[in-house]
C-alpha cells in the first residue's frame, strides 16, 4: 500500500435507507410510486450491491484565490473554492457500491429495459445514500460544507484520477476510470467535504 | 543452488514482508511511487532487501510490484535497476531468491472495464521480456484482484520466458476477490495454466485468512502461499500502525501452517521480525507438499463446477443445430437472442452452458470469442466450449475468463494432436469422444478402449486423466435398438475405471415422436450407471423432473431441500399470487397495465381467431398509444412507460411468431447507439424498447460506439434512420464526429439525438436532424419519417 491513513467504511444493505427523494427523482416518479416490479428490483439489488467506501482527512489550503490545495492536488477551481471557503482541512472519499451491481445492471440491460431503468434509479439512489450515511459517521460532530464532487460547476471531472490514487481506491475499492474518467464499478462517488469547524 | 521449484516440494519456504511502509521508514516520501528508488537509491532498496534476507527469508520481492508500461515510460530502467537491488543482496548467500514481482495494471479489463484482454497480456508480456535477461529466479504475480486479469499476467509470463511462476491473489473477508473468484475458482484456473505455487496476500490479517486457507488446503494440488498484512491500519496517537505485531502474527502463522500453507511470507505492515520470528516457530513444523487432488473442477470468474457424483447439467441451447431462430440471431449478428438463452438457461438451474456457434456461412472464431465475452459479462456459470475447429477452441480457450470445458477432442490421430496440446497450453477439463479412425465402436469395451488411449495420450502432454471427461456418445435407438444399451454399459465401466463421464443425451430419442419421454427414461438409466454430466435440455420439464428426482433417491439432496423448492415451484405455490387471473382484462388492460405474462397469454388468446395484423393495429397499438398519452400528459411514470412497453414487444413478439419471416417489415428500422467514450446506456435503452413495442426494427449497438462502426451498421442494413445518445458533456464530440461521419458519407442519412446534456440548441450545433426530449418524442419522430 502506497499510504496507509486510509480509513474503510462498509454498510450492508440494512443500514442504509435509500432516500425517497433521490429515487423519485430518478425514476422520474413521485414520492409514493411503487410497483411489485420495483420491489423485485430493491430485492436484486440488495443481494448484489457491496457498500464501500475510503476516506482520509486532508489539509486544506486556500491561500491562492481559485485554487485548492489539498497536499496531495492543487485544484483550479473557483466552485470548489467557494464551497470550501472557511475550511482548513478536508475529507476526501470515494465510495462504491460494488461490481456486481455492474453486473446485474448488464444482465437486466438484456432481460428487461423496464427492470434495468428501475434498478438503475435504485441503485443511484442507493449510492448517494450510502454517501450520506458515511458522510454523517465521517462528521461526527464536525460541521461540514455540502460535499463536492469532480464533475460538479467548473470542478473538471479529470480530477477523479488524483484523487482516486491519493485513496488507493483501485487497492480498496476495485475502483479504475476509462479514458473518459468515468468510474467503474459504475455506481461509485468522489467527493470533497470541507470541515469548517471542529 | 535448487531451483526454486525443487525446494518448495522438500520444505517450507520464506518470502521477505513488507516494501512500502519500510521504504517510508527509510525516508520514501508518502505517496511517491517505491518504484523510483530503484535509480534514484538502489543502495536502499538493496539494504531493504539484505535486511529480509538476514532475518532469513529465502525469497525477496524485487520492487517493481506497480511498475508497467502504462505508468512509467521507462520501466524497462525501473525493472532492470529493481532486479540488480535484488540480485545484489541475494549474491554469495545460500537458498536466497529474487522474484520478479509483478502487480496489477489499475485498470478494469472488457467486458466490464476498458482493457482488452490481449492489451493486458502484452502490458505484462512487456515488463518480462525488460526482466528476461536480468537473473531473476522467479516470476511472483501477486496482490491481483482480479481472475482475469491474473490468467493475462500468467499467460504473458509463460509465453515470454521459462521462469517458475507464483502467483497470489487478494481475497476480501468473505473469501472472495474483488471481482467475485473464489479459492477453488482461482486454483481450478491457475492449476489449468501450470502456475508452481499459489495463494492469497494483502488486504487481510493472518487471523482472517485462517477462514480461507482452508480451501486451499482441500482444493489444491499445488503449494499454497500465504502472505498477509500485519492485520488492519489504525491510528494510534496520529500515527498509522497495523493492529497486529510480529509475536501475534507468527502464532497465526503456525496455525496457517498447520493448516496447509507452504510457503509463508508478510506483505502490508510486516517488518523483518515478522519474518524472524514466523520462521523461527514454523520452521521445525512438519512439511508435506500438498498431494495430489482427484477434483475435476471447471470454473468461471466466480466459482468452480466440480464433476463428481452429484450430476452436472450443461445447458444445450446454445447450439445451432435444429434451432432456426439461434440460426437466425447468429447469421445477424444478435446477440441479445444469445444472452437470453443463456440468463434463461442458468434461471432453469443449468450448472455450466454449452456454446457452439458453428454455421457454414459465418466466422466461428469471432463469433464465439463474442459470445463468451458477452455471456460472460451476464452469466456467471462456467462455459462449455464447444467447436470442431481447433482454432476456434484455442483463441476460445485463451481468452476465456476461468478453466472452461472443452468440447472435444476424439481417438483419431488428428483430433489428438490438434487439440491436446492447446488444452496443455491454456487449461481446461476436456471432453473425449469414444470415435476414432474406425468409427463408433459398436460396442461398450472398445468405446471404453479408445478413451484410455486418449487419457494416455493426454498424460504425455501433462493432462491429468482427471481433466478427461469421456462421452461414450448416445445414438439414437430408432437406427439401433441397441444403442442405449451399449452406451449405459460403457458409462458403467468407465465409472469402474474412476473415469468421468458425460452424455449429449437428447441424441438418443433423434427421430422418434415425443422424444422427451425416451430422452428422461434414458438420462435416469444413465444417472443410475453413474453419469456425471448431461449436456441437456434446462427448459425441458421432464428432464428437470428426473434430475431432480434422482438427486432426492440418490442422497445427493439433503432433506430434499432442492427437490422441495422445485415441486413449489411447478406448482406454482411461489408464483405471486396476488396477480390477476388472465379471464380477467384483455391485451389492452395488460399493456396498459404493464403485465408482461398475462399480454403475452391474451395475445396468444386472440390470435386463434384474429389475423395478426390486426392484433397489432386493433389492440397491441391502441393500448401503447393510451399510455404514450398518458404520459405525455404527465399522467403516467417513465417506469409505467416502460413496463407496458415491455408488455407490448412480449404480446408483439408473439404476434410474429404467426407472421412469415419473410414477410417481417424491416423498413421502419433504426440504428441506436450510446456514443464511443459514453457508458451510460439507459436513456437509449428506454427508446429501444419504446421503438420495439411500435414495431420498429432496432439496431442496436450498445454503448462506446465508434462513429465508424455506427456507419458500418447503417450502410450493412440500408437503414437511413440513427439515434445517438450521450449523457456526458465530456463525450459530446463524439456525437458531433458520429453525425459528420455519416452526413460526410450519405447527406440523406437522418439523425435523432437526446440525452441528459443535451438540447436543441446544442442539437443543432452539432448538425443534428431532431433532438428528442424524451422516448416518446423521438418515437414520434420516427413514426413522422416513416410516413413521408
């Protein structure tokens, strides 16, 4: 292992609770939809998905106007910099919910459109929620800005490398990015959270 | 000095313990790759590895381990300067090694990933022939996660040097590698390619790999290495240690010596005492090289299939032979038609699946190389491969992800010397057919004859007869009533033989009416003889009746546990029984109601006594257009959308069944694709099943498309029409590229565009004919072009 501060959280399905609003929202639904096929989706995705997620704690150093240095990277990045304003130090993360869901996803992707489009909201929905959950163990009782991610405002997605080096994240959590610095597995997150205060 | 080799079947061995945490000790900056200081402080790496070898290991990890072409442009310096630190400290000492270590390359390989396999295979084959001429003793694959792209790193070792190959691999607390292999999976594959010693390292604690090491100790003929962490990291008072010290670490050791591991070392967090003091209470422990397994065991990328006692059943259906439609989707290139064949067959409870994809007019070796690559991505049973061209089954056999099942080779001298020597290259369990020169023996002794000559012949090229199932090969009673006869008595004396057995069972009834009644009967006989494997029918009922049945008489089913939840099953007492009984809406409620089974039943209802077309244009279309409606309106989901859509292609599918397929319309086709560098595939998957339930062809070519294969597809089918999506701005230009491609090659080509990043402005800088807001609009669309 190149580093070793590193530190592992892992949830089993139980213990996260997918948030009703994300689903909605990628289902395209309202809060209250449900259908017998969507919980045969919850079922299959609950048997493959792996929550995983690394984390480690870094300094945060804003004192060049646009850039966040966070030890490991310097990002030019006047979004960052603002949702990071007042921190001095930082979480880094990068979570997955497993190759398998990958591989559920692909085998829906020829059984049934209707299934895959379904447990594919689940499993977005899922994964954020599984952010939040291991964010709110992360926090504790720190405060924290909203977590912030390679892709969002002027943050350019080519980050993701970096940043998934700085966590071994191919070591910990089998994650890997194509040439367009897309992650797989596919339903995997990194974010930067800013403590503001301790 | 011994080869290594020797010294590992005499007694136990040590590997050295950790590099990148007593690097950093040494003053290696965190996160600046170990690798460097091969030029930049040999004179450390050296001291690093002369303190392992003083604490009395035999064997030294040269640091190399993330060195590759894809990550340094001068690896060929770093992996030359690596071996001479090593070299350097093994000189003039007594049983001291160096292994050529090599990691993984970081990245995911095809299908689920973007490495090809072959790509990873010279990634690796590089970095051997930098390490060729440099003196290592040993080549050690180690902390790799992933099968396939450890059998890549295998092959690349054993077709670019001579040197011993050891290979370990990281298991996770359930026993499993990241990418799903378990301990037999990982050892079926690793002995098929005749790696010297295998095993686990990194990730765990020696307390945790107790749990698995088991399974290597009952699984493996080969000797099993155990390299752990100094268990898990933690922070104690701002600094990082590992939760386990050397005096802790060597008493698991004992235990995991005990329990079968050979060869004992340390990785993450272990120092040169761990190593000490492992040796020093393991070293007087008795030694015994493991012996000998009599597994016949074939495996996928997550699990072995061991042939034994219990019957195996090998799906069938991926034959072409008598099987017009599978004719039909090999001819065209389908390979959804495959996929599902597959996913149903391993839902139907098939242990392994056949895969022939012979036809006269079509290239076997790419299409089968397709087919594996593609079922492999949506099934994870073992494959048969199954091929009368040797050349087929070698670049098959090379690129499959496990030890596949091989079918076959036969008793003629041809046969045999085609095909054993690519099974002794790439692994695998081989089916023997009792056929030679003279033909099928017409009788039991002489079919048994010829399979020992071939299990003898095999031996010469270092197949164990365990890796030899024999089909004494079924023909049909209705030329000869005494076939079966002769075929039961053969399985017989090859079960007396400790020779395993297999049947192409349904060929018995070729030729008679009801013929699964006769095939039953026969596969019941042949279980009771001792059949251990059937390539068969999963979809047949009676078949899975005797199976089942036999397995709850022979003792093989505990508490007739399987044979209970199948009799529930056929009874439908599982089935939700909340669902409406068919008498009780019409196709028109099912589809709007997105009711697959009961559209597919009401369709079947109505066309006895309706013309097809007009069960498309008086029910199947009428329903999507109330939906469709419906949820232009908002009144209706995208997932109700999509499910009465699915409903619609079932109950038109079955529509086609009864229309002539020469008489099928493929005028009113599109080509979708997901555009080269996007892996999001939803938003074109949702107007796929929307343009299919219409009734529109689809070519669909899936996701990452390059612009020419999109072209190529157009051009084949003479189809004007193409729908491109992207979700990433990222992967926009090559929306833009695809669309100057094909308005470059034929200005009348049409192109639809969506997706999330999209709009119509954006739509028409990019020189798109139509943005499409949602499925339904482009349907709309679509159905406007058709009727100009």
């Amino acid at each position: 292992m190149k580093y070793s501060d590193l530190k592992i959280i892992s949830a089993s399905p139980d213990e996260v609770t997918v948030n009703r609003n994300e689903l909605a929202q990628r289902l395209r639904t309202d809060r209250e939809f449900n259908a017998p096929l969507l919980d045969k989706c919850r079922e299959s995705f609950n048997k493959a998905v792996h929550y995983k997620c690394v984390y480690i704690q870094s300094p945060v150093d804003l004192s060049t106007e646009g850039v966040c240095d966070l030890g490991f990277m310097k990002i030019p990045s006047r979004d960052l910099y603002k949702n990071l304003r007042g921190c001095s130090e930082a979480f880094v993360m990068a979570l997955t919910a497993g190759l398998s869901v990958d591989r559920l996803l692909a085998r829906l992707n020829i059984t049934s459109q209707a299934e895959h489009f379904m447990t594919d909201a689940l499993s977005s929905a899922a994964i954020e929620s599984f952010c939040d959950h291991a964010c709110a163990i992360m926090q504790a009782s720190l405060r924290c800005a909203p977590r912030y991610s390679p892709g969002y405002g002027d943050l350019s997605i080519t980050f993701q490398k970096p940043l998934l080096e700085r966590l071994n994240a191919f070591e910990t959590l089998g994650i890997t990015l194509n040439s367009a610095y897309l992650m797989t597995p596919v339903k995997s997150i990194t974010a930067i959270m800013g403590i503001r205060s301790v | 000095m011994k080869k290594i080799t020797e010294l590992i079947k005499e007694k136990r061995v040590y590997f050295d313990g950790g590099t990148g945490t007593m690097l950093q000790s040494m003053g290696l900056p965190a996160g600046r790759p170990p690798e460097l200081w091969n030029i930049e402080h040999p004179e450390k790496i050296t001291a690093l590895h002369n303190s392992y070898f003083d604490a009395g290991c035999n064997i030294v990890k040269t640091n190399t381990f993330g060195i590759n072409r894809c990550k340094f442009e001068n690896y060929r310096e770093l992996i030359r300067a690596g071996i001479a630190c090593a070299k350097k400290a093994a000189q003039g000492r007594e049983e001291a090694y160096v292994a050529f270590d090599m990691g993984p390359t970081g990245r995911l390989l095809e299908p689920l990933g973007d490495l090809s396999f072959e790509e990873a295979v010279s990634v690796y084959a590089d970095n051997i022939k930098a390490a060729s001429d440099c003196g290592a003793d040993l080549v050690l694959i180690e902390t790799m996660n992933d099968s396939y792209e450890t059998k890549a790193a295998v092959l690349a070792v054993k077709e670019n040097c001579d040197l011993p190959v050891f290979v370990t691999n990281v298991y996770d607390a359930a026993g499993k590698l990241m990418t799903g292999a378990d301990p037999l999976a990982m050892i079926a594959m690793l002995e098929g390619l005749h790696v010297d010693a295998l095993g686990m390292n990194c990730s765990l604690g020696p307390d945790k790999m107790l749990s698995i090491i088991s399974d290597f100790k009952r699984y493996s003929s080969t000797p099993v290495i155990v390299n752990p962490n100094a268990g898990l990291p933690e922070v104690r008072d701002g600094i990082t240690v590992y939760n386990i010290d050397a005096d802790e670490f060597s008493d698991y050791m004992v235990q995991l010596a005990e329990n079968g591991a050979c060869i004992l070392g340390g990785c993450c967090g272990t120092t040169p005492e761990f190593i000490t003091k492992t040796r020093a209470k393991t070293e007087a422990l008795p030694y015994t090289c493991p012996d000998e397994k009599a597994l016949t065991v074939v495996s996928s990328y997550t699990h072995g299939v061991i042939i034994d006692n219990d019957p195996v059943l090998i799906g069938e259906r991926i034959n072409p032979t008598g099987k017009s439609k599978l004719k039909a989707a090999l001819r065209s290139g389908d390979l959804n038609y495959i996929l599902n064949e597959a996913i149903k067959q391993a839902e139907s409870g098939a242990h392994v699946l056949d895969v022939n994809v012979g036809l006269p007019e079509i290239d076997e070796t790419e299409m089968m190389l397709r087919c594996i690559s593609s079922i492999q991505s949506v099934t994870d049973l073992p494959l048969q491969i199954d091929s009368t061209k040797p050349d087929t089954l070698a670049a098959s056999m090379r690129m499959y992800n496990g030890k596949p099942f091989v079918n076959s080779v036969n008793g003629t001298e041809d046969s045999m010397n085609a095909v054993l020597p690519i099974v002794q290259r790439y692994g695998g369990v081989l089916i023997a057919l009792t056929i030679d020169e003279s033909g099928i023996p017409d009788n039991a002794a002489d079919r048994v004859s010829i399979a020992q000559k071939i299990i003898d012949r095999a031996a010469g090229y270092g197949i164990k007869k365990k890796d030899i199932v024999v089909d004494p090969l079924a023909l049909t009673i209705s030329s000869n009533p005494e076939s079966a006869l002769i075929t039961l008595q053969a399985v017989s004396m090859l079960k007396e033989k400790g020779i395993r057995t297999s049947l192409g069972i349904s060929n018995i009834s070729f030729g008679l009416p009801k013929r699964e009644l006769i095939t039953a009967t026969f596969y019941a006989n042949a279980l009771q003889c001792g059949l251990n494997c059937a390539i068969m029918n999963p979809f047949s009922e009676v078949m899975m009746n005797t199976y089942y049945t036999y397995r709850a008489l022979s003792g093989y089913d505990k508490g007739c546990t399987d044979y209970i939840r199948y009799a529930s099953a056929e009874n439908g007492e599982t089935v939700q029984k909340s669902a409406p009984a068919v008498s009780e809406g019409s196709l028109h409620t099912s589809i709007v109601k997105g009711l697959k089974d009961q559209a597919v039943s009401f369709a079947a209802g109505l066309l006895e006594n309706t013309a097809p077309l007009d069960v498309i244009n008086c029910h199947i279309v009428p329903a999507l257009n109330e939906i469709g409606e419906a949820f232009e309106k908002k009144k209706a989901y995208l997932p109700q959308l999509l499910m009465s859509a699915e409903a619609a292609s079932a109950a038109f599918d079955e529509v086609k069944k009864k229309i002539p397929s020469d008489k099928t319309d493929k005028s009113r086709a599109i080509v979708l694709a997901t555009v080269k560098g996007d892996i999001h595939d939803i938003g074109k998957n949702i107007v796929k099943v929307l343009m299919e339930s219409y009734g529109f062809t689809v070519y669909d070519l899936g996701r990452d498309v390059p612009p020419e294969k999109i072209l190529s597809c157009a051009l084949e089918n003479n189809c004007k029409l193409v729908g491109l999506s992207a979700l990433m701005t990222t992967t926009v230009p090559a929306m833009a590229e695809t669309i100057e491609l094909l308005k470059k090659t034929d200005k009348s080509f049409v192109t639809l565009v969506g997706g999330a990043v999209l709009n119509q402005e954006y739509a028409d800088m990019i020189g798109a004919d139509f943005y499409g807001a949602d499925a339904m609009d482009s349907v709309r669309f679509a159905q406007r072009y058709y009727s100009k």
